[in-house]
C-alpha cells in the first residue's frame, strides 16, 4: 500500500467542516465563533512551524538540539496546564509545579521508552523522541492540570474540614489525603476513558497513522499498546507529583492550612 500524499485542496475542503462549526455558533448564539477561528488559525500555524523544525532537527540527529526542543515543549506544556487552573499560586508556583511535574513525568518515561522498548540509534533520534514525547505531554499535561484544578478548589471548599483534621493531631499529609485522592482520580479519568474504549470506540491517532502510512494493523496495535501504557503511567506519576507537591505548597512545618499561599484576584467560572 502506497502512502497518500494530501494536497491544499482536500485540506480546504475539510476546513469546510471547521466553518459549519462556526456558522452553527452564530446561529445558535454560543459567541465562540471567534474562538473557533482563533484556535483553528493557531493549529495551523503551529503545525507548519513544527514540521518545518522537525524536518531540520530529523536530519540534523543531535542530542543537543533535541534536548532544547524537547525543554520547550515542557516549557509550553507546562505554561498551558498552569493557564487552565481556576485558582493559582501567588508567583511562580502554579508554573514551576505544572512545569517540574511535566519534565519529572515526561522525561522519565519518554527515555524509559527509547532506551528499553523502542531502542532508535542513536537513542535521542528526534523522529522518535519528539513524537513519542509529544504524546506523553499532550495527555500529561491534561491530568497534572485537572489533578491541580480539582485540588485547589476543593482546598478553599473544604477548608472548615481540613483545618478540623489539622486541629485534631493530623499531620498535614494526613489531613489532606481525601483531597490527594480526588484529585489524583480526577487526573487519571481522561486516561482510563481513553484505554477503556481504544479499539472499539475509538481507533487511537498513532495506529491510524500508521495503519494509513501501510504499516501492518498487528504492529501498529503493539506501538499503539506501548504508547497508551507509557501515556497511562505517565500521567499518573505527573499528577500525583504535582498534586502532592502542591499540597506541601498549601501547608507548613507547623502543619497549618495556607491558603494565603493563593492568589485572590481569581473569578471562578
């Protein structure tokens, strides 16, 4: 089986569906026509770019130039899990907690996945590091974000209950371990819904590439396999990083409740 090139006019011709979605927020007076087109124009835009890099960094094969792109890939991610948040740190912190548990995450399993599944030569071969870090990201990025979402509001919600626990002898691990729970869970339910329904529901994006660039259905379920379990592991430890790392934010030594620690200036939705 032959790979089918796309030309400019089958992409136009699909971008007609974009416009429905557009034409049908008008009508239906959602007011997010804008943002439609404001977010279709950016995909674009950013997509170009991308595969023109990649297409530099593909033949350039260099361990340095794919550790910066991979350092701002981590640096996006973690700047747009830190702008989907209700409530924020004051400072740097909603950054520097999204941002350190993308890395700790990604980096970690990406490398676990090039050095013991994948094994490219060289190892750091950007056609495969960058996707495969991509994907991770991509995914990671949503649970660390819902994970901290769900964290923050439920310490201002349950602050009488926590600071009870806090009153009572609980250590501040201890008084916030319902929260942890919540939160984690509500981090990894993308994820879980994803692999419950991958195959029957859903052909993932991956195996559909490949299956259309004509590689073998089997082997492109067993990369898809791979993918979904280094995807799956890798948001759960994202997000419980981020989540136990921002409670110790939320908390002192003396194991009291510092919600101080969040900025006021936030409208919830």
């Amino acid at each position: 089986m032959n790979f089918i090139a796309l030309g400019y006019e089958d992409l136009t011709l699909a971008s007609l569906l974009l416009l429905f979605s557009g034409l049908l927020s008008m009508r239906l007076k959602l007011n997010m026509e804008r943002q439609i087109g404001v977010a279709a124009l950016r995909m674009v835009i950013q997509l170009m770019l991308i595969g023109m890099v990649l297409k530099i960094l593909f033949a350039m094969v260099s361990p340095l130039w794919t550790g910066l792109a991979a350092a701002i890939m981590i640096a996006i991610a973690g700047r747009e899990a830190a702008a989907r948040q209700t409530r924020k740190f004051t400072g740097w912190w909603t950054y520097g907690l999204g941002t350190s548990s993308l890395m700790l995450a990604g980096s970690l399993v990406t490398v676990l996945a090039l050095t013991t599944q994948i094994r490219p030569e060289p190892w750091f071969d950007p056609r495969f590091a960058l996707p495969i870090l991509g994907m991770i990201l991509g995914n990671t990025m949503s649970g660390v974000s819902i994970g901290l979402d769900r964290l923050l509001g439920e310490a201002v919600r349950e602050k009488v209950a926590v600071e009870a626990r806090l009153a009572l002898g609980h250590d501040r691990a201890s008084a916030f371990r319902p929260l942890v729970r919540n939160a984690v869970r509500a981090g990894l339910m993308n994820i879980i819904n994803a692999m419950s329904v991958a195959g029957v529901v859903s052909i993932p994006g991956m195996m559909t590439g490949q299956i259309l660039a004509g590689v073998d259905p089997t082997e492109a379920v067993k990369y898809q396999i791979l993918i979904m379990f280094l995807i799956a592991g890798s948001t759960a430890l994202g997000t419980l990083a981020a989540v136990v790392f921002a409670t110790r934010r939320l908390s002192d030594n003396r194991h009291r409740l510092r919600l101080d620690h969040l900025r006021s200036d936030i409208k919830e939705s």
